[in-house]
C-alpha cells in the first residue's frame, strides 16, 4: 500500500466524521487535524479521501435504489 493511501485510511479511521465530498473542505481539514510536510502530499491525501467517500455514498445509494421495488407494486405499497 503506498504511501498516500496508508496515511488517508489512518486519518479516515480517525476522524470518519470530520471528512466530506468536497475536495477544499477535506484540505482545510486536514491541515487541521494532520502535520503534513508537504502541499503536494497533503492534495493527495485530500482528493483520496474524497474519491474514497464520493465511492461510499454511491455504493450505499446503489444499494438503496436495489432495495426499493419499482413498477404499480411500488405504488401499491406506498398507498
């Protein structure tokens, strides 16, 4: 596992709440929570988190759009 990855999983276990889908919020926070050495590093980080959790809230999406029934069924249990 490189480098990058390693430190993104360390800092998302740590601090799941503090991360969203936005690649400048996850950066603003991250040079709050982390000592990072360098800008470069820190970008990386920042964008796998947020790949990382935009991959999450989709596959939890995926599997609630699975879940829920579709067609004059669908209607008939909602009513």
């Amino acid at each position: 596992m490189d480098r990058t990855r390693r430190l993104s999983e360390e800092i998302l276990q740590r601090h799941p709440e503090a991360f969203g889908s936005d690649f400048e919020e996850n950066k603003k926070t991250l040079e709050e929570l982390a000592l990072i050495p360098s800008k470069q590093l820190r970008n990386r980080i920042a964008g796998y988190i947020t790949k990382k959790i935009e991959a999450e809230s989709e596959d939890s999406q995926a599997s609630e759009d699975a879940e829920a029934p579709e067609g004059p069924a669908a209607k008939e249990t909602k009513e």
